[in-house]
C-alpha cells in the first residue's frame, strides 16, 4: 500500500454508532410535532413516517442520494395532509437535525484523528447528512463531501471525484475509511482510491467482492 496524502473517512457507524442516534433523533421529532402540531401525527407513528420516506424515495428516484431532500418532503407531504403549510417541514427538520448531530463517538476516534491530523489532510466522505461543526469535529477536517452536494452516494464513482477535485490530489494518493463494505471499500477501490475497511464488530466480509486489501477494528490501528 503505497503512502497516502490524504485520508477520507465515512462517518455514521465508522465515527459513531449512528442506529441510535436516528432512533432518538426520530423520538424527538415525533414527541415536537405531538406537542405543537398533534393532527400531523393523529393518523402517524415513528413507523408510518418512515413508511411515508420510504414511498418518497420510490417518487423521487433521482433525489434518492439525498436524505435531506427525502425527510423535508415527507415532513412537507405530512403537513399539507393535515392542513398545515408545507414549509414548516423546515422547522420540524431542525428539530431532527439538533438531535441527529448528538453524536456519541467511538472511544478510539478524537484521539486517532487527532494523531492523523498532524500527518495528514482528513476528509470526511458521507451518505448521510450530518454535520461536523454540530458533532464538534469540524477542526479536525479539511473538508467534507456528501451525498447531497455530489449528486449520488457511494459507492457511486462521483462522490469520489469531487472528493478528489476538493482535494486536488490523485486517486491513489487517497486513502479511504469506513465500516460499509460496499459503499466505501469496494466504491472507493473502483474509483481508484486506497480503501480499509473498519470492521469493529467481527463481521464476515461479503463472498462476493474481492477481500479488502487492509483491515482493521479501530481506527487507532491506523496510526
């Protein structure tokens, strides 16, 4: 594996356990919109608005990278069910992001990226839509490339190139991290990129892609 000049990392699962920060996030979103708006959710559970998401993505084939996009228009459609004004979604949404950024890291992550830090320029390189100034890491990265701002998700070859455009680095000058087989160790080595996966909980690698050329169980490793 040759030497990287940059390092990229996913972030929900790779940084923090993102399971039950969705599920909160969720809770509290339902428990906002019973306190203040109780007839958007008089027909709805926590399970039917995903159900709603879920048949909003099925719409919205082309925005189906952005989570964003998806939760804001389920939360519009839900609204104007009830006779509200679409564009409330954009305070229920905050209400979701407030939690959504509550973040629990893994033990091993602020102090393995800070050791990088001081070797490397780390990126962050993610499906989903937190934010790194709310989660309190956003000194440690030089940037941070999404789904949403690519126009596709890994392991969609795109959000690879804009990471490198960012960057203004070759692809084999990258090395990417993260916990999805798929998304980040196979997208990443198709785009050219070096990849490890994180594998923190003795998962089995999935038979049908080519073994990953590193792994590891912490970040720590790494370093």
């Amino acid at each position: 594996m040759a030497s990287p000049r940059i390092l990229s990392f996913d972030l929900d699962d790779t940084l923090w356990p993102v399971g039950p920060v969705i599920a909160q996030a969720e809770r509290e979103l339902f428990l906002w919109l019973q306190d203040l708006y109780p007839d958007a959710v008089r027909e709805h559970s926590i399970e039917s608005m995903r159900e709603l998401r879920a048949r909003v993505a099925d719409q919205f084939p082309q925005h189906g990278h952005d989570l964003t996009f998806l939760r804001r228009q389920a939360l519009a459609e839900q609204f104007a069910a009830a006779g509200h004004d679409e564009s409330l979604a954009d305070r229920a949404l905050e209400v979701f992001f407030a939690a959504r950024n509550r973040v629990e890291f893994y033990p091993d992550v602020r102090p393995t990226l800070r050791r990088l830090r001081d070797r490397y320029r780390l990126f962050a390189l993610s499906n989903g839509n937190a934010d790194l100034e709310r989660c309190g890491i956003a000194d440690l990265f030089d940037g941070h490339i999404t789904a949403g701002a690519a126009g596709a998700a890994k392991p969609d070859a795109r959000i690879f190139a804009m990471l490198l455009a960012e960057s203004g680095v070759a692809a084999h000058e990258v090395l990417h991290v993260g916990d999805d087989p798929l998304a980040d160790v196979v997208g990443a080595r198709r785009a050219g990129l070096q990849s490890v996966w994180l594998n923190r909980d003795a998962r089995a690698w999935p038979p049908q892609y080519a073994p990953p050329p590193r792994i590891v169980t912490t970040l720590s490793e790494l370093v």
